[in-house]
C-alpha cells in the first residue's frame, strides 16, 4: 500500500461500511486540484493563499482528518464534492473536469500532494 495515512481518513470522509480500496493517489493531481479549487478562492479571504509548506505533513493530516474548515463553520470535504465542484464549474474549468471524480479520490490525491509539498515534505512548495 502506497500512503496507508490516507486510508483512515478515507473512511472517516465516507463513512462507509465497506473496506477501503486501494487508490493509487495521485500528486500530480492533488497539485492541480489544490491550485484550481482550494487556492482559487484562498486567493479572495481575509488570509491569502495557504502555502503547503506552512504545515508539516502531520499536520496536515490532523487537519483533514478533523474535517473542519473556515474555524469549524463547515466541513473541509464540502470542497470536494460534486455538488460544489457543480456549483462553480461554469466559471471554473477544473471543476468541470473534477466534478465526475469521486470526492475521496480527489481528497487523496490533495493530501498526498500536501504530504509531499508541506514544510517537512520531500518537495516543500509554496505554490499558489
Ligand atoms: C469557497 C471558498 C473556499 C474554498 C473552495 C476552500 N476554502 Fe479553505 N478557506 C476559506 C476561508 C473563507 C477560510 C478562512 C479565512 C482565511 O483563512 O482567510 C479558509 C481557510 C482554510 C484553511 C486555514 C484553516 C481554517 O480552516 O480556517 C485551510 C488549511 C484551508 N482553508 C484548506 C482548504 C482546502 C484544502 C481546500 C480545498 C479542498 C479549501 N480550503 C477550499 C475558503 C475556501
């Protein structure tokens, strides 16, 4: 198993009964995701983008694992939905590709991304 972190995270943003398949995340598509979804609008609040290197990897997953975004106003996995990728896809050409994926894939792939680019990560990235 490639990023066995993921897989309790997984369950919890499921909620599923069934055991958790192995998805080969992909970085490269969390980096995406990341940049065109979550950054796209981090680019407009009070605090600016969120650096990936502003957390370490373990941070991160406490982060996502707690599911709670904006101060706890609402779940982080809103933002990976279909029913919000479908809310902005008109002005938003990521969206539209991501939409027909599922939203835990997508997750994983942003967290692998951010396991990868976080202060302590192989590759720290700060990237908008
Ligand atoms: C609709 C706009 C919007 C989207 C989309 C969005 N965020 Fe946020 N995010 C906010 C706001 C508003 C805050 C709180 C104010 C600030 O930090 O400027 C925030 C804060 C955060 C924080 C700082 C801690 C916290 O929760 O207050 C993190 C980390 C974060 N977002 C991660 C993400 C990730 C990961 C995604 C993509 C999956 C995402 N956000 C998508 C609006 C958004």
């Amino acid at each position: 198993m490639k990023f066995a972190l993921a897989l309790p995270l997984v369950a919890a943003a499921t909620l599923s009964a069934a055991p958790a398949l192995a998805y080969d995340a992909d970085w490269k598509r969390g980096r995406i995701y990341y940049r065109a979804i979550c950054s796209s609008c981090h680019s407009t609040t009070p605090n600016g983008v969120i650096q990936p290197n502003s957390r370490t990897k373990a941070e991160w997953v406490v982060y996502l694992e707690a599911n709670k975004h904006d101060k706890g106003k609402e779940p982080v996995t809103k933002y990976f939905s279909s029913d919000y990728l479908n809310s902005i896809k008109a002005s938003n050409k990521a969206a539209d590709r991501f939409s027909s994926v599922p939203a835990d894939q997508l997750l994983q792939d942003v967290l692998l991304f951010l396991q990868r680019s976080a202060k302590d990560g192989e590759s720290p990235a700060s990237c908008s």
